[in-house]
C-alpha cells in the first residue's frame, strides 16, 4: 500500500471512497435502494455521508446492514515492472447471506476510458429494482482494466488499450483479482489462500460481460479462461483474439479458437452460455456482430446450440451503456439459470 498513484484528470480513488459513503448512509439517512437517489460522487456527498454514519455509529449499536450493499475490495497488480493499489466496487444484494461456494458471481467490465464507478452508476436503478424484486441473487463486481488513471490515454485511439486488455484478462483477471474477491465473499479465506483448482470448479458460477471495450475483453476471456467462467455477455463489440482490431473480420478463425479451447477444456453447450447483444444503429459493431456469432453456429453446431449462444441486435439501440443496462436488465436475471 506504499505506492503513491498520481490522479489524472478526476481522482477515481475518491469516487470509489463517495460511491461507498452515499450508500452506507442509506442504513441512516434516506433510502437509496429502492429510492433511485443518484450516487453523490463529489467529496462535499462523500463526507456528508460519511459524518452521519459515524454519528450514529456512535449512538447506537448497527447491526449489519441486511440491505444490498455496494462495497471494495483492494488488490495489487504488478504491471511492467511497477506495483499498483487496485479497487474493485463489489454490489452485494443480500449482503448477511452466508459465504457458499454455490454464490453466483459476475464480474463487468466497462468501455474505454470509462471506469468502473460510471458503469455502477449507470446500473444503480436496475441493480436496486432487479433487488426489490427478487430477480437478483447474483454478486456484481464492477472493475477496471487500467491500473491506474495515467495510464489512460484519454484519446479517441482506444487501440492504445490493448496491452492493458491483454494484461487483464491473460493475468489480473484469474490471477489478482477473482481471489481477492471471492475469497472474502466466498471461500471466507485469504487471496493467498485460494488455490486454482477451486476457482476451476466454482466455473459455474462465475461470469463476465461487458460494454465496448469491455466486450471486447469478454470474448478474450471466453477464449482464453474457460477453465474458470462458463456464462458471458459482451455488449457492443466483437472479438480482437486473432488479431487485435483485424480480429473482428478473422470470424473464421476466431471461431476455430474459441471451439479449440473449449474442446481443450472439456467445455461442452450444456456447460456454456453466451448472450450476445449489439444495439441496432450500432452499424459496425452489429456487423462483426452478425459475422462471428453466424459463423461461430455454422462452424461448431455442436457447441454454439441456440441454448448456449443467444444474440439479440436491440431495436434502436446505439454504442451506448444504456444498450448494456438494457441487455444486463434482460439477461442477468436468468444468467445462472
């Protein structure tokens, strides 16, 4: 925890610390789950917040909370040569539910050169409706494929992205971050503790989906950790496997990678779910889109079944994270199902 990360920009660190305060304060002030009260992102909200929960910490004995509750877990990344402190935002929905490896867990990942705050606020109604309902039981992990704010380059040439994808999802992913969070909020254990043969067979419940960039990553990660996800949904973009950008076009191969894996791994399309969604004025995306999963059902019919391979093309719909808000309101329900 020695090392000092340089904020670029806005201080992302601090957005985590106000995301965290605005919804503890709702166990003593107003109700955000359920009530739709926008997370107070700003430091003055943050320590507002803050100073109630102390308040009344204070004055009376708080039992622990029993509403959903958004929380972090920290980790550390090593990333060419230098040590980064890393946050993950953790929504739990029934935060008292005791510790089982049958806990259904989906990690998110959001856009170039957005964060994992923007993508838990865009989806605070949903996460809080889905709740109230009962249609949520799942664990939502929002995270971050930059290991720090400086190192996003803020520029409309989001290939400049790629080796952090690539470091992501061939390393932090399984290797830094699933630990940390699952073993707090499932093994009961230590990072250090966890071994890889109990992330393997808790395969089944754990996912990963995605926006743009993130879905990107999705793909990534379904070609190249099966081992340990067996449902995804990239929103918004193709796979960059074969051959970076150009991957998109390389349907063919991609899918003759993707059928390899899985055939490498024993996956079979009882034990995968794909739910693959693109906005319809999403021009180019919609036709990488269109490109690969076609060709991943014509390639591999055995595997990509209409049960394990679901592709919607949203009427209306742009690049945009309301088309992802959308297909996590239509799919997450019956994620794990």
């Amino acid at each position: 925890m020695a090392t000092t990360l340089v904020p670029v920009r806005y201080d992302r660190r601090q957005t985590v610390l106000s995301v965290l305060a605005v919804l503890t304060a709702a166990a003593t002030g107003p109700a955000l789950m359920g009530g739709h009260a926008p997370y107070d992102l700003s430091p003055e909200g943050a320590q507002a917040t803050a100073t109630a929960v102390a308040q009344a910490s204070a004055s009376t004995q708080i039992e622990a909370p029993s509403r959903p509750t958004l929380t972090s877990v920290d980790y550390q990344v090593t990333y060419d040569g230098t040590v980064y402190n890393k946050t993950a935002l953790v929504y739990l929905p029934h935060p008292d539910a005791p510790l089982s490896r049958d806990t259904n867990f989906l990690y998110l990942m959001h856009g170039s050169s957005q964060s994992a705050q923007d993508m838990a606020s865009q989806l605070q109604p949903v996460l809080e409706d889905m709740t109230r309902k009962g249609t949520l039981d799942t664990v939502v992990v929002f995270t971050t494929y930059y290991p720090d704010p400086s190192l996003d380059s803020d520029s409309d040439d989001w290939m400049l992205d790629e080796p952090l994808v690539t470091f992501f999802t061939d390393h932090e992913l399984t290797e830094a971050l699933v630990p940390a969070v699952e073993a707090r909020y499932r093994f009961g254990t230590t990072p250090e503790q966890v071994r890889t043969s109990q992330l393997v067979d808790t395969r089944d419940h754990r996912a990963f989906g995605g926006f743009s960039m993130g879905s990107i990553m999705t793909w990534d990660v379904l070609e190249d950790q099966l081992p340990f996800f067996s449902r995804f949904m990239p929103v918004s973009a193709s796979s960059w496997e074969v051959d970076g950008y150009q991957g998109a076009e390389a349907a063919q191969a991609t899918a003759e990678h993707i059928s390899a894996e899985a055939a490498q791994v024993g996956t079979t399309s009882l034990d995968l779910r794909i739910y693959a969604v693109v906005g319809e004025k999403d021009i180019e995306e919609t036709q990488f889109m269109d490109l690969l999963v076609d060709t991943l059902r014509t390639s591999d019919p055995e595997l990509f079944t209409s049960e394990s391979l679901t592709y919607t093309v949203m009427p209306g719909g742009g690049h945009d994270l309301e088309v992802f808000t959308k297909a996590f309101e239509d799919n997450v329900p019956g994620l794990f199902d």
